[in-house]
C-alpha cells in the first residue's frame, strides 16, 4: 500500500537518490582531495625544518660538551 501522507513524487525524491546529489558527492570528493593536498604541501616543508632544527641543536650540544670537557 502506498504511503497515504505523501504524494507519490515527495515520496520517491526522498527515497530514491538523483543526480544532483551524485553531482554534489563529485565536488565533495574535489574538495576533499584539494584539502588533502593542500595539508600535505603545508606538513611536508614543517617536518623537514623541524628535523633540520633537530640537527642543529644536536651539533650545538656537542659543540658544548666538548667545551666543557676540553676545561677539565
């Protein structure tokens, strides 16, 4: 038996999906892979400055224990 409440057609629209939202899933998806690429080009040069700094403040370290042994 039909639904009774709803006219056939509002029925069907929210039953049954149409193009326009396959169409909206596609720019979704665009948008999401923009996100994605965008966060990766951002994350990438910060991980590398980060292990740059790293190295940096290791070889300050040694520069300062050699110091501070070569007084002894």
């Amino acid at each position: 038996m039909e639904n009774a409440s709803l006219p056939s057609d509002v029925y069907n629209n929210f039953t049954t999906s149409s193009s326009d939202d396959d169409g909206l899933k596609q720019y979704v998806n665009q948008i999401r892979g923009f996100a994605v690429e965008v966060m990766n080009i951002i994350i990438g040069p910060v991980g590398i400055i980060d292990n740059l700094f790293v190295i940096v403040v290791f070889a300050f370290f040694i520069k300062i224990t050699d110091k501070v042994y070569r007084r002894s």
